[in-house]
C-alpha cells in the first residue's frame, strides 16, 4: 500500500493462503495505526 509519504509492507508465510492473508492484514492495519498517531500528534505539536 502507498501514500505520499509512506510505503507500508507486509509479509507473512505459512502452508495456508488465508491464513496468511489475515496475518499480512494484521500488520498492515498495525502500521496504519501507527502513522495515523504519529502525524496527528504532529499537527497537535505544531498547532499548540
């Protein structure tokens, strides 16, 4: 998955295709979470 500003990745391995795509979505949807944190307390920091 893309943005502007970042490339997010996941990658996973097991004899069951399924179960290997819910992995990836696991930490692909992790990752999101995290920038979405990340540039909102970057907007709070430069709006206070």
């Amino acid at each position: 998955m893309q943005t502007r500003r970042l490339t997010i990745h996941g990658r996973e391995e097991t004899s069951d295709l399924y179960a290997a795509i819910d992995l990836v979505m696991d930490k692909v949807e992790q990752q999101v979470r995290k920038y979405k944190t990340k540039t909102r307390l970057q907007r709070r920091r430069v709006k206070g």
